[in-house]
C-alpha cells in the first residue's frame, strides 16, 4: 500500500523535460509510482490544476545555528526548499577547542559581525555541546525539517588549531597537519568539503581581518588536496573580487584549488548589470582556465533581485564600503556630527564612487533610497518617499538630505536602496548568463543578515516571474536550475528529480498564484531579536522524505529532514 498518492497533477520533473499530468505515489519516503496509479493508499489527494516540482535545493544557506531553534529553516521551507547547503563562506559552528572553552564566544560573536545573526539568539538559540564537527551533525541528526548538508569552516579549523593566533599568524608544519586532520575528520563524520574565504568584507567579532584571510596559498591548496581524498566532496571559496571582478592571482587561486581537488569549486555571488558589461566575461574567465586546468569552478547568482534594508545606525552594507566603516563604527553622537560635515560626507562620496568599492559603488546612489520606517515627529510623512524627491524639496544634496533624515531619529531611519540593475538589458544578460554550464542559481544567505534582508524566497518568486512576469525561462527551464542543477552540481543520490525510487521531496503549488510576499520585520528568534520573514503564495505543501511538512504555507509539525552526509548522501562530481 502506497502512503500518498497526488492525483492528477502537472508533473515538472526536474529534468527540463516537458510537463506532464500524472498521478504520483510515495511510500517509505521514496517515489514509488508516476503515471495512472491505481495501488491503494492511506492518503491521497486532488491535484488537478496544480503543478507538483521537485524540492529545491539551496546551494549557499547560513543555517548552521539557526536549524536548533527553528528546525523548519523558514521561511525556505515555506517557500519549497526541502535541502540546503550550509556552512558556507569559511564560517561553521564546529569543530570547537575542547581546551579553550572561551573559543564558543569568539565563534558566537564573529557570526553575529559576519553574518549578521543575532547575537542573543547565537547563545540561547543553540546547545553548544559539541566539539568535533561530527558531534555538530550528531546535534541535529533526528530533529529537522529540511534536509541539510555543511561544509567545514576554514576559520574553525584554524581557531581549533591555532587559538588566538589564527587572525594574523601562520601555521607551523606541525599545526597544518593538525587542521588537515581535522578536516580529514570532519570528512569522514559527513562535511561536503571545505569553505574558505578571503573577502576583505568579512571581519570578526573584534573586528579583526576572520582567522580564513590569513591563510597563504599553500595552505589553501593542501586543504584542498585533502578534499579530494574524500567521496562527495566540494570546495567553496570567498575572495574579494567576488564582489566585483577578480584577479588574475584570484583567478588562478580558484583554479589551482578545484584542480588539486579534482572537485567543484563554487563562489558567491555573481552580480549582472548591463551597465557593467565587462564584469560577466571577466567572472567567469575563472570557470574557462578552470576547465583547461581540469578544474571546474562555478559561479552562484540570483535570479531576483533581492531587496535590503539598510540604515546609518547598525551594522550593514554601508559599513563595508572602504572608507565608512570607522565613520560608522562611532557611537551615535559622534557619528552624526562627523555625518553632518561636509568635508566627511565628500570624502565618503569619493571612496564610495572609486574602484574599490567594487559592487558596493552601486550603494552610492542616495537620491535613490526610499525612507522607510521613521521615529520622530520631524520624520513623520516621510516612510515611502524617494530621498531626491525630499532633496529637491529642501534643496540639499541627496546624501545631506538623507543623513539629516536619519539624524533626526537618532539613526534609526530604516532605509530602502533602490537596485540600480532592474532594466531591461539587465535582465536580459542575466537570462543569456544562467545558460552558461557553470553557472547556477542561488546564494540567498538564507539564515543570515536576519534583519537586513531575505533571500530565502528566491525560488517562490523566480517561478512567479518565469510564469507570470518577465517570462525569462520556462517553466521546466526554472525547475531544473532550482532542483537537478544544484543536486547534480552537489552530487546528492536520488535527490532534484520526480522519478521512482528518489527521495520524495516534492512542492506542490498553484502556477497561477506562485510568489512571495513583501518581506515583513518579526520578532521571533530566541530573545524576542528581529529577522524579515516571507509568506511563501500559492505553495499548497511540501513533503520532506515523503512526509508533508508544510501545508498552505503552515509548518505541520513533522521533522522528516536528514543531515546529508559525504560518501552516503552525495556522490563524487569529477572534474576530470
């Protein structure tokens, strides 16, 4: 007897495939039947009209901490998610120094500066009561939604090995054996492989340079040589350039890492802008040496444009651009009078429009940024208005007129950057970009930068567009990249497609209505702390291992999801 038959419903089956009407069973957490079932079931359903995909597959998520207190992952279960990729960006929970107890605060902190996680809930949220990586997963095997898989943190191996002295010191011979014995055992307890990063954007809780952007080379290549020693195994990697265009030293760095590991590298986040044209070509030169080198590297992008708060009195974007972070750092008195000197706010201009400002010159734009919620009296009637509308009134320059906004609450002002890249000729580069073989949708953050912005439901609302919107992709073009693409780039065993014997991870949702929702301010983590969350329209359920987890946009209960582990749940992607 079957568990569960969704009768009748248009069958996107993830391969690109034509869609199809049939029937589809499940029992054992397994697809047991496509086509006209007639086997008895305990439950079925009518699914006429409705279109049933495989579960998406997230392939750059901050989950790590977040799965202890909210085993859901929402709001991406909500919005079809059914597996994520985690410990991403050099970051990860574990392996902690059973001798230096003290290292679970300056990992706590540095997720909170890094990643933008709440501190509170780092420390009430989750148990700490590990210390090697497989202890970690230990932790969550048996209580989760979603499935979820982790790479190991290039910092957490240096703090483990190196204390104090990973932010800013080398390994002796002896210590880089020792994090090579480390990530051998993290490998063979289930990591997918090693992150890295080497952005100068990322900063511990001390603001110090993150223990990874120390590491020379030759240590990055030994580790990645140990990746490849492992069955289903990845790299994923962080450098500056990512957030503009590379080096060559970058370049051949991504290169000669993938080649030694004869695995997969990916990198985060692609960004395409028409105005910009040289940057595409010039990114993904890392994925053409890459494939001369028998290597592969391979480009993460969205296919949304994500939407952010910001504001001039928390820690966000604007503090990454060169130059603004000490103005930003003062306490708020001080920072309003250095805001409201002319001299300082020219000087943060010209570093914001320079070179190397990367990507972030694109957050210089002020007259652009719509005001969002405001504190005071002199602010009221603002939320909603374009700062060089406002500007214009007042005859200020837009950054002036923001800043003066802003200082009237305090620095409070939530703050709306309007994307610069949401024209026509965009968009259509980045239709003729996801064509590419190594690139793939994704990198969402889904897990971190709670209350700043909300990738989570890029699935959701790229399929809304696909079918409704700008039409970019076909239906089944859209379910492949948000399903096979990832779970073959991953190398996941029977998972991204509705065929007998898979796992059953499914989304059924109504083709018609299929979006997301306005990203809305909640407090609902450990601490009463504040995250965006999203509704997820027109999902009718998601199943998890054949067990429905999510039923008209509402958690059921259930918490069928696995830890997916290397060698058992993923298989090796050669790059050869």
């Amino acid at each position: 007897m079957l568990d569960h038959v969704i009768r009748g419903a248009t069958v996107v089956d993830g391969t690109g495939a034509p869609a199809f009407v049939a029937d589809v069973g499940i029992r054992d957490g397994r697809v047991a039947a496509v086509g006209t079932v007639t086997e008895e079931s305990r439950t079925a359903e009518d699914a006429a009209g409705l279109v049933l995909a495989p579960g998406f597959v997230d392939p750059h998520t901050h989950y790590d901490a977040q799965l202890f207190w909210d085993p859901y992952a929402t709001p991406s279960l909500n919005h079809g998610v059914t597996t994520v990729a985690g410990g991403n960006c050099g970051f990860t929970l574990a392996p902690l120094n059973p001798a230096r107890p003290a290292d679970a605060d300056y990992t706590r902190r540095m997720m909170s500066k890094v990643e933008g996680m709440s501190l509170v809930a780092l420390e009430e949220g989750a148990p700490w009561n590990w210390h090697t990586f497989g202890e970690y997963l230990d932790a969550l095997e048996g209580r989760i939604a979603v499935n979820a898989g982790f790479m190991v943190g290039h910092c957490a191996l240096r703090r483990h090995v190196m204390g104090p002295d990973a932010v800013g010191g080398q390994p002796t011979p002896g210590q880089l054996e020792d994090m090579l014995r480390l990530l051998h055992e993290a490998m063979d307890d289930g990591a997918w492989g090693l992150s890295t990063t080497q952005s100068s954007t990322h900063s511990d809780g001390d603001g110090e340079p993150v223990a990874s952007r120390h590491a020379r080379p030759a240590e990055l290549l030994a580790l990645s040589k140990a990746v490849g020693e492992h069955e289903g195994t990845q790299i994923e990697a962080i450098v500056a350039g990512c957030l503009d265009q590379f080096s060559d030293a970058e370049i051949d760095l991504f290169v000669e890492m993938s080649a030694a590991a004869g695995r997969p590298l990916n990198w985060n986040v692609l960004t395409i802008d028409a105005a910009v044209p040289e940057r595409v070509p010039r990114q993904l030169e890392a994925s053409e040496r890459a494939r001369k080198a028998g290597g592969r590297v391979v480009a993460l992008t969205m296919p949304i444009l994500t939407p952010m708060n910001m504001s001039l009195g928390t820690f966000c974007a604007l503090n990454l651009i060169p130059g603004w972070g000490p103005v930003l750092a003062l306490p708020v008195p001080e920072r309003i009078a250095k805001l409201r000197d002319p001299d300082v706010r020219a000087e943060m201009l010209r570093r914001a429009d320079s070179k190397e400002a990367g990507v972030f010159r694109r957050l210089a734009d002020f007259g652009r940024y719509v005001i969002g919620d405001t504190y005071s009296a002199a602010n009221e009637g603002l939320t909603g208005r374009v700062v060089r509308d406002i500007a214009a009134e007042r005859g200020q320059e837009p950054f002036a007129c923001l800043v003066e906004i802003c200082a009237h609450d305090d620095l409070r002002t939530v703050l709306w950057p309007m994307p610069t890249d949401n024209d026509p000729g965009s968009w259509a580069l980045r239709a003729e970009t996801w064509q590419h073989q190594d690139v793939l949708l994704g990198g969402s953050d889904a897990g971190a930068h709670l209350d700043r912005m909300c990738g989570a439901p890029y699935t959701t609302r790229f399929l809304g567009d696909c079918l409704r919107g700008r039409k970019l992709a076909t239906l089944e073009q859209a379910v492949r990249m948000l399903t096979d693409d990832p779970a073959q780039l991953f190398g996941l065993r029977e998972r991204g497609r509705i065929e007998v014997g898979f796992h059953a991870d499914l989304v059924l949702f109504d083709p018609e209505r299929i979006d997301a929702g306005k990203a809305t301010l909640v407090h609902d983590l450990p601490g009463d702390s504040p995250r965006l969350d999203s509704r997820a329209i027109g999902v009718t359920a998601v199943w998890v291992n054949g067990v429905e987890a999510i039923r008209q946009d509402t958690v059921t209960g259930a918490v069928p999801g696995k830890v997916l582990r290397s060698g058992r749940d993923t298989r090796t992607v050669n790059t050869r």
